[in-house]
C-alpha cells in the first residue's frame, strides 16, 4: 500500500470528539494546558507528560488578525489530533501576529519550545518569517500561503494551488475544443495571478485569450465589466469565460453577461475553486464548470468538523486538520524523526481531507482535481480527482 493510502486510513472518524476550544485568558489564544512548564534541553513539557519523548507540534495562526480563520484552524487541528494524535504529541499554539517581524518572533519561539514541526501560518508574509527563523534548526515548516515564491528548503505550503487549478481547467477545456477564451478578474494580486497563469497555460495548449477585464472588487464594477465583455463577445466571439470571482461579485457577473446575450450553449462559463459551495444557487451559473478538490473527501470532513463543533468549517480549516494529520502519520513510528524532507516529499502522496496531495521538493504542493459542472441546486463531477498521481503504482 502507498502512503496515499496511508493517510487517507487516518482520516476515519472516531466514535467519540472534543469539546469545541473555549475562551482563555486571552480572547484569541488557546488556553494552554495548566501548569506548563519548560525543561531545559527538552522544550514545553506538561506535567502529565514528563519522561514522555514528546513530538511538539507547533501551530502558528492569525489569532489576533483574522480571529475567525484562526478559530476554525485550531478546532481542525485539535480535531485531527485527537482523531490521530499519540499520547505523546503536543500542540502549541502561538499567534503568528500581522507581519513578517511577527511571524518570525513567534517561530524563534516555538523553536525555544522545543518545536519539531511548525504548521503555519496563512499568509506569505507569515511563512517568510517562520522559514527565516527555523533556518539551519532542521525544523520544517507546513505553511498555508499559495505563494510559490515562500516555499522550498524545508518550507512546504499546504495551500490551494491558483496556477495548478488554472493548468487544470484549461487543459479540460482544450480537451474538449475549446480554443478561445475570455477572463474576468479582479484587479488585485489574486486576479493578476490568475492572468498570468492563464497566459501561459493557453500558450501551452494553443489556446487564445481574446480578451482580459479586470475592475475594482465591487458589484457594480464587476457587473459593468461583465456587460462590456458580452458587447465585446458579439464582435469578437469566444468560446469560453473564465471567472476568477466568488460571493455576490460572480453572481452580478453572470447574470450580467446572460443579461447582455451571452448564450450559455455557446460559451461556456468557468471558474477556479473559489466557486466551490455557491456556484450552484447561482442560476445563471448553471452548466459552467470549475475545478475542485476532491469533493467527497471534503464533504467527509465538513460532516465530522460539524458534528464535532456544531458549524461549518471554513474553506482554510481542513488544511489545519491535514497538516496535523499528516503530522502523526509521519511521527507515528519514528517521533520527530519521522519528519524527513524524504518522507514529506513522498511521491505517491497523500490522501487528506480535500483529497490527494504531495509536496514537491521546492515546496510546492500538488493537487489531485476534479472538475465540477453546476447544475440547478446541485453539483456534478464530470472529471472525477484522480486517486494517485502519474507514474505511481496500485
């Protein structure tokens, strides 16, 4: 059996949960367990865990900067701990502040903990300063920021992949003869990422961009731009759109590309994962296609994170619950030398909670995806996510 299989046997749900964080002291940070105490040459060492060879896991989150993400991530990494954790791993978690300065202050002090893995933190900024800080301490880091340019050198980034999903959604429409495309994104670093990679995919693949709009993040400014790029498409036809947007900005945006004469049967609309648990309430949307993780395996999370907690999950939550996971899988036998650059970057990979994933050595990650089309109040895999990845055996 590969270590897909592996992880994916870690993610069984047990008979019993938590109970959800409660307030501490602080109204941000997880209360610690009482009567913590550090122990020179070992690191943070509950009582109840003395003599024990413990595997600290240290968990760095946007406690004080975006409180709701950093919530939901701890609740998953609490959840995947007590799902797959030994009685030996500890979790310690620290607030990974607003900025590189604080992100790194923080990492040094995990690293003073005793920490042999950092999950986190979010943003990019966050992972450049944790990686600086574990730099030359054999520590690796598991951060959620999709910005390739932090990754590699010990620093792995469990993230969704912009580039990865727009490689996949253009490839899928190639195959099926789409050859011209049009794109409507925000203007911001998301929207101009999702450009770029566009461009180079369709060069790739001998697709042609006919035309890019990108406006300001704002209803009225999307829905302008999508009226502009409907006039422009009965100049110059297309046979597909791509629409980097979520929330009430896509659904202004396709219903005024219907509502300027765009026929759906014609061109077919497309978007990234940020479509994912909305596209389908969005009439207008329906027969469009984007691109996925594995929906099956996510819906098996969100069901055990809202039995557990009694709320939805958020979209970054399940990235705390695998990188715990994967954490266990990897100290299971071993402890905190199971946690090789060799065994995080095994290449048959991973099978968590948004399906299959391996971390390629200059810490990127890369995805097992599906392609979804929205139908009326509900969704359907056309491509399903593949269950291992090229050139991997049964």
């Amino acid at each position: 059996m590969g270590a897909a299989l592996s992880l994916a046997a870690l993610m069984a749900a047990c008979a019993t949960a938590p109970s959800p964080v409660g307030p501490g002291p602080s109204p941000n940070i997880p209360t610690p367990p009482a009567g913590t105490e550090v122990q020179t040459g070992e690191g943070l060492t509950p009582p109840f865990m003395r003599g024990q060879d413990i595997v600290r896991v240290g968990l760095l989150l946007p406690f004080s900067l975006r409180p709701q993400d950093a919530s939901a991530l701890y609740n998953a990494a609490e959840l995947a701990l007590f799902d797959h954790g030994g009685p030996n791993t500890l979790i310690i978690p620290r607030d990974a502040g607003s900025d590189e300065a604080s992100a790194n202050a923080a990492a040094r002090a995990l690293v003073n903990d005793g920490a042999d893995i950092i999950i986190g933190p979010v943003l990019r900024e966050g992972v450049a300063g944790a990686a600086t800080a574990v730099r030359g301490q054999n520590i690796p880091v598991i951060g959620f920021s999709s910005d390739r340019t932090v990754g590699g050198n010990g620093v792995y980034l469990l993230s969704f992949q912009l580039e990865d999903e727009i490689s996949r959604i253009v490839s899928y429409a190639a195959e099926r003869n789409i050859r011209s495309i049009a794109l409507l994104a925000p203007s911001n670093e998301y929207g101009r990422r999702v450009e770029t990679a566009l461009r180079a995919e369709a060069r790739a693949r001998g697709v042609t961009i006919t035309t890019a709009q990108l406006y300001n993040r704002t209803d009225a400014d999307a829905a302008a731009a999508a009226t502009a790029l409907a006039a422009t498409i009965r100049a110059t036809p297309t046979q597909g759109i791509l629409i980097a947007e979520s929330g009430t900005p896509l659904r202004s945006i396709s219903t005024a590309l219907v509502r300027g004469g765009v026929d759906q049967r014609q061109v077919r609309f497309m978007g990234t994962s940020v479509w994912a648990g909305e596209a389908q309430r969005e009439p207008s949307l329906a027969g469009g296609w984007y691109v996925s993780p594995d929906p099956t395996a996510r819906t098996d999370f969100e069901s055990r994170y809202q039995t557990t907690y009694g709320q939805a999950p958020t979209r970054l939550s399940s990235l705390g619950y695998d990188a715990v996971a994967l954490a266990a899988l990897l100290s299971r036998d071993q402890g905190s030398r199971g946690f090789s650059r060799t065994a995080i970057e095994n290449g048959e990979g991973f099978a968590g909670s948004d399906g299959l994933f391996r971390f390629r050595a200059n810490g990127a990650i890369e995805r097992g995806l599906a392609i979804i089309e929205v139908g009326q109040n509900q969704t359907n895999v056309l491509e399903a996510a593949p269950r291992r990845f090229p050139g991997q055996g049964s």
